[in-house]
C-alpha cells in the first residue's frame, strides 16, 4: 500500500512509520515533513499536499495541536488552537483527501484519553478529541467506495512523558509499540468507524 502519514516526524508518527514501512510504501508528511509540507490548519495547504502526492491507499493523522489551560483561563482565541489543529485541521484532512484514496482505502485520525479520563488544563484538547471521535463514528456509515474511517485514542507514551508526564499524574504510561498496533489494525484491517483504545 501507498501510505500517507501527517505527523510522520512525531513520537506516533515515527513509530507508525517505522511498522508500516517494513510493509508498505510510506510518505512522510508535516510542517517539516521529509517528503511533503504541509499545515493542516491551512485548507489550501492541504490541497497542495493531496495534489503533490497523487492517489494513495491510507492517509494516517498523527498530528494536531491543542492549548493547556484551565477553564477559567481558556479564552475562545486560546480554544481555537484545538478547533483549528486537533479537530478542524484532521476532519479536512478526510473531506479534502476523500477523492484521493483509492477504493478500499482508510482513513485513521488521532485524538486521546483526556476525552474519557479528565485531567486538569485539558478541557480544549478533549472537547477536539471527543469531536474527532463522533465524526469519525458518523462519517463512516457514508463514505464512498468502501473507504473506511478509523481513530486511534492513546494513553500518554512512556516516550513522552519528559513533555507531558506533569499533566498526566496517576496515569500508566504505554509504550509507542501498543499504539502502534491500533494503527496498524486500523490499515491492515477490515473495521470501520471504530475508536482504539489503547489505555
């Protein structure tokens, strides 16, 4: 399979990446992306990139960003961070790439654990999360050609934890590998409009 991956230079990403590539063709996509650029909070940004690749089996999103704060000091502008990366930026990513993936392909977006375990400062990443995950439960009862929708919600990574472990105290931290492995049953699978846990 030809495979796109967006965030290919993060910690999932580059796990995902490494997996998948022993077995397919990988395109390595981001703000710095090895073999294509692109912004995913930028709609034309996204088209260039769908343009420059061509027609591909599987697009992965392992990126979107989101702002930490408490509620009382989450202003719409700060809120809008996750909107326009987490949730915005992976939906356009489907509705822009639909006509991009061949029959039979997949889309896997990411979003996370606060959206069902709650920690302090991260109401704006859920409510992104929470909203990848309904339109991707939704979504996949009507996209075309026998494309299927997925999303992967992981734990925090034991490779993250030098940057986020402070937000995520009490939580059992799992390795890259196991999250890796709802990717790839998202792929290389035959289930759609599913939600991974990987807790």
């Amino acid at each position: 399979m030809k495979i796109l991956i967006v965030g290919a230079s993060g910690v999932i990403g580059q796990a995902v990446a490494q997996e998948l590539g022993k077995r397919h063709d990988i395109i390595h996509a981001g703000r710095n992306g090895r073999d294509v650029s692109v912004d995913i909070t930028s709609i034309e940004s996204i088209k260039k990139m769908y343009e420059q690749i061509g027609k591909v089996d599987a697009v992965i999103s392992a990126t979107g960003g989101a702002h930490f704060a408490s509620v009382s000091e989450l202003t719409p502008e700060l809120n809008d961070i996750a909107i326009e990366s987490k949730l915005k930026g992976q939906v356009n990513l489907v509705l822009l790439g639909m006509n991009y993936v061949n029959d039979g392909g997949s889309f896997t977006l990411t979003t996370g654990i606060m959206m069902d375990d709650p920690i302090p400062l991260g109401a704006s990443a859920a409510m992104a999360n929470g909203a990848v995950r309904a339109f991707v439960k939704s979504s996949s009862i009507e996209m075309p050609r026998g494309i299927r929708i997925n999303s992967v919600s992981p734990n925090v990574l034991q490779e993250s934890l030098g940057k986020y472990g402070e937000f995520f105290r009490g939580f059992e931290a799992v390795p890259a590998r196991r999250v890796v492995l709802a990717f790839q049953k998202s792929v290389e699978g035959a289930q759609t409009g599913q939600s991974y846990q990987v807790y």
